[in-house]
C-alpha cells in the first residue's frame, strides 16, 4: 500500500491554516484514534511486533516512530500524544473475544482512597520528547491530547451510577473531578511550560454530550464544567495554542458553551445528531471541526460510496477553511484498511483548494 | 387525572421522589383505588411526561432516571395487586444489547422507559446472541424484541439476528426496533427492521405504535 503524498506531504502548518480558518493548498485530514491494527500494518506494509490497543482505555499505544511514519505515509499533518489518567475503569470480555468498558469502582468517598494512580509526570513528558523527536523534520505536528475531568470521573463511578450520583451525591462527583482536574492541570502545564512552542496544538478529551444534547440539565453542567474546562486549558491558551475538544452528541446547545469557554476546535461531529454543513455555517470563523465521516460507512460502505462523500465534504465543507477531514469516531478493528485508504485517497484527489472537488491531475 | 389521590405519585415520579412514589403508591392501595387506576392514571401518565419533558429538552438523562427508578419504586409495591386484579401489560418486549457489544446504558435507559410504558420487559442483557432473542420469541411470548448496539463494529449484528428471526420462521410474529449511537433510520430500514429511535423515550412511543 502506498499512498501518493509527494505533492502533498504531511505539513503541519496545513493543519494549522486550517483551523485558523484560513485555506491551505488542500482540506488536511487527520485521525485522531486509530485502535485497527490491521489499519496500521496495512499503511505501514509491515507487521508490528506489537499489539495496540485503545490508549484512553489502558491499551498500548503505537509507538512515536511507528505513529509519525503512518502519518507520513498518508499524508496526515499531525498525531497525538496521549496524557491519559483514566482511573479505576472495569473491563470486561465479550464473547467475541473483544474488551469493552463495563463500569466503575469508585463508589463511595471512601473508594477515593483507592483511586489508580495516574502515571508520573516526568515519564509522560519522556513520552512526548519521543514524539517530538520522531516528528523532527518530517512536517508532522505533535497534538498534546489530555483526558479530562468530566467524563473521566464518570467512568471511574461507571456511567448509570453517576448519572444517579449527580442527584444522590454530588459532592463525591465533584470531588472526583476536582481531583482529576488537579492532576490533569498540572500536566498541561508542565506540556505547555516545557513543549508550549514545540506541539502543534493541545487537545482534550471529553465526552460532555449525548445524541440529543447536553448529558445533563444545563443548569447542573454550567455549574460543574465552564470553571473547571477554562482552569484546565488556562496553560494552553496562556502559551498562544489552539485548543481542540472532542465530544460526542448533538451540538446545539454545546458549542456555545464551548465557545465561551475558549476552545477553539470540535471533534467529531458525528453525523448521527449533527448536520455539519449547517454547524459550519453557523460557527464560520469561529469554531473549526473535525470529522463526520460516518464510521458506518467506512465499515460497510463500498469504495465509490465512500469516494463520493468525500468530494461532497471537499466541496461543500472545505471552502474558507476551519473544516478538517476524518472519521466520525476512531478507525476501529472491523473497518477494512482498503475503505480507510479509499478515504484519504480521496481527500488528495478532490481535496485541492485550487480545484475543490474536481479530480487532481497528476 | 380523575382521582385527586393519584396526583401525588404523579408528582413524586415526575422529580424522582422515589420514597414518597412507594408510600403514595401504598396510600393509594390502602385507601382502595384499583390498582390499574394507580397504574394507567397515575404512574404511567407521570413517566409519559418524563418522556415529553426529554424530548422537549426540559429533562436529562439523570432526571429521566431517577424518575424511572420512582416508578420501579412503585411498581414494586402494587406489582403483586396487578397480578391479583389480572391486569394485563401492554405487550412484551424483549431487549438486548447485541452480541459482541456489552454498553448498557441506553439499553437499560430504554428497558425504564418501555416498563414505565406499562410493558412487560424481559432484559436479555449485554453480548446477546441472535438465538436467544428468538427464544424470546418462542418461548417467552415476546411481542416486540428491541436490540441495542454502541459499536459500529457491532451494529451489524443486528441484521445477522434479524435474518437470524427469518431463518426461525418468526419474523412475522414479531415487531423489531434498534437504537444505539451508530444507528440511523436508514440503517434499520436498509436491516429490515419495523422501526427506530435515537431516544428512550421515543423508544417508548414507537414500541406502543406497535401494539396499537
């Protein structure tokens, strides 16, 4: 497999013109989880002597060597560089053989005295001089990518208790996420006190809404999450970065209050809640997106349907920039890498701000 | 509401007051209204306006459980005076999370929704096979089986247990609805599905469009 990036190398400054909203030589495409490592030894065309997992659920990473040259190959102007504490989540196996989360452990305040150590500052910041040093003169940025304290905590009750606990005991939730926030906000600023001018952009990672909106009462989640969201990001947008949140659900009612929190980026816009042409027409300038390529249809969808979606998005959602290519979720185990290619295949073929959605001639 | 003494399980349902559900539930019981009346004029109205309050973006997930949880409260108390009285549910639902998907959140969202619904619901759980939901069918009288998927990768389980209900001969004794964050009504129109909903409460609507 091998992509034809030669005129379009991976250049991170593409990346970046767009979502200053601006319009670079074609649409940047980025995949911000790959967890298919059939996906990844079909563009690397080797074998890992690895196994990957989901980093945000305790699975190893690919390595920052591995993780660059993939991106090289297709042509994706950045990666990320995970700064995951994701504590005291339950796994479990389906019969298929596959691990899904199943709850939490946290419970009771007493259950705090047990909570899973995050890992230590310094080895994660070891981690991104990898990163960092692995990208050096390739064109591909490092994307500083923090779990956060909203959904983090959640998890670590597990999800229907917490969704109980906001009404019978909220003083342990809040708890919780205070101690996460306290973590978490030292290392964004640790990354951004000792990387700030060398990552390309900082990230966080927060599932704050569900495919009919907000996940709780509005009036609870502007109690709990602007004030803590800004505390988190404050180093960030001290150090002049762009800052990027992913979130699931439907938007309406949640850009705002991320606008007005100071994030500047939305992931991923998922199709099943969302009409992208009419959110970017909405926040045009404002709040540049990332995503809405239905996963569904990268696992089911055939070559030509998925080629036609993305001339459409080349066409109608890349002008004037603040729109980046990508998948409505992650690249997962089960979508076949030849769909996965077919995409970014397309991308370079319309994606061309000097003709946006007619066939690049080579 | 007719009955003036049924207004205050309306209301301790409706802010998930689950101990004041239980003891209006047992007032009411002893004060000698029919159990159907306690249940079809006072709970069951309640968790339908749980359902109007979500889709109108008035009430959360957390408000939609805590007052599921009031209403099982209830039913807990004057389940054994419907079975006395011969009350009938207003159908069977069979509901799971499909195999090789173990989320339950939304499952279990809408497994509330449908029992506030007055349905009868039997919970196959998380990573279930196609057969047991035609068991189910067979052998448990479900009218409706409702399946849940999370995953892309999974969601596609839910066209295998439909031709799965085919492939039984029960396809035409049954009603199927999906849901789940990857899953679109062209997606259960294209499966063969009866109906879709993206909610629990709307869930509820579409599965009582079914028994009518």
């Amino acid at each position: 497999m091998k992509i034809q990036t030669g005129l379009f190398k991976s250049d991170v400054n593409r990346l970046l013109t767009a979502l200053n909203h601006q319009e670079p030589d074609r649409l940047p495409h980025i995949e911000l989880w790959v967890t298919s490592q059939a996906v990844y030894e079909y563009v690397l065309e080797r074998e890992l002597d690895y196994s990957i997992g989901d980093a945000a659920e305790g699975g190893q990473s690919i390595t920052p060597q591995d993780d660059v040259e993939f991106a090289q190959r297709l042509g994706q102007d950045a990666v990320l560089c995970n700064f995951n504490w994701r504590p005291n989540n339950v796994f479990h196996l389906a019969t298929d053989g596959t691990r899904h989360y199943v709850d939490g452990t946290i419970k009771t305040v007493a259950n705090l005295d047990n909570l899973d150590p995050p890992s230590a500052i310094d080895d994660q910041l070891r981690h991104l001089e990898r990163y960092l040093e692995s990208a050096q003169g390739t064109g591909v940025g490092i994307i500083a990518n923090l779990t956060s304290f909203f959904d983090s905590a959640m998890l670590a009750i597990g999800m229907t208790d917490a969704l109980y606990m906001f009404y019978d005991n909220r003083p342990l939730i809040e708890k919780l996420m205070d101690i996460l926030l306290d973590h978490q906000e030292n290392v964004m600023r640790a990354v951004c006190e000792r990387f700030g001018d060398d990552i390309a952009l900082v990230m966080v990672n927060d599932d704050i809404g569900i495919n009919s909106g907000l996940m709780i009462h509005p009036r609870m989640f502007l109690e709990l999450f602007p004030g803590r969201m800004k505390r988190l990001i404050a180093p960030a947008k001290d150090a002049g970065k762009l800052v990027l949140m992913h979130t699931d659900g439907k938007l309406d009612n949640i850009l705002p209050i991320l606008y007005d929190v100071g994030i500047d980026i939305n992931h991923p816009v998922e199709p099943e809640s969302n009409d992208i042409i009419e959110v970017k027409r909405q926040w045009e300038g404002r709040m540049a997106l990332i995503g809405n390529v239905h996963t569904p249809l990268l696992a089911y969808g055939s070559q030509e349907e998925i080629e036609a979606v993305v001339r459409k998005y080349c066409k109608e959602l890349a002008p004037g920039g603040g729109y980046v290519l990508g998948s409505s979720t992650s690249i997962m185990e089960g979508i076949p890498p030849q769909n996965f290619v077919t995409m970014i295949e397309a991308v370079h073929k319309y994606g061309c701000y000097d003709h946006l959605g007619q066939m690049l001639d080579r | 509401m007719n009955q003036p003494a049924l207004e205050p399980i309306y209301e301790a349902i409706l802010i998930g007051d689950m101990g004041g559900t239980v003891e209006n539930v047992q007032a009411a019981i002893d004060a000698g209204i029919a159990p159907e009346s306690i249940l079809k004029e006072g709970m069951i109205p309640a968790m339908s306006e749980v359902g109007r309050l979500f889709e109108e973006g008035e009430c959360f997930v957390p408000e939609m459980l805590i007052s599921a949880r009031a209403m099982q409260g209830g039913l807990g108390i004057l389940r054994p005076y419907l079975v006395d009285a011969g009350v009938e549910p207003l159908g069977t639902v069979a509901i799971g999370t499909v195999e090789g998907d173990m989320h339950d959140i939304g499952k279990n969202l809408v497994m509330m929704m449908l029992e506030g619904a007055g349905f009868e619901v039997i919970d196959l759980g998380v990573d279930v096979k196609p057969q047991a939901f035609i068991d189910a069918v067979q052998f448990n009288g479900a009218q409706i089986v409702a399946m849940s998927a999370l995953l892309t990768t999974t969601m596609n389980k839910m066209e295998v247990t439909i031709n799965a209900m085919k492939e039984a001969g029960i396809i035409d004794d049954v009603k199927v609805m999906v849901g789940g964050a990857p899953v679109t009504a062209d997606y259960a129109e294209a499966i063969g599905a009866d109906g879709f909903a993206n909610d629990a409460s709307k869930a509820a609507t579409l599965a009582k469009s079914f028994m009518e």
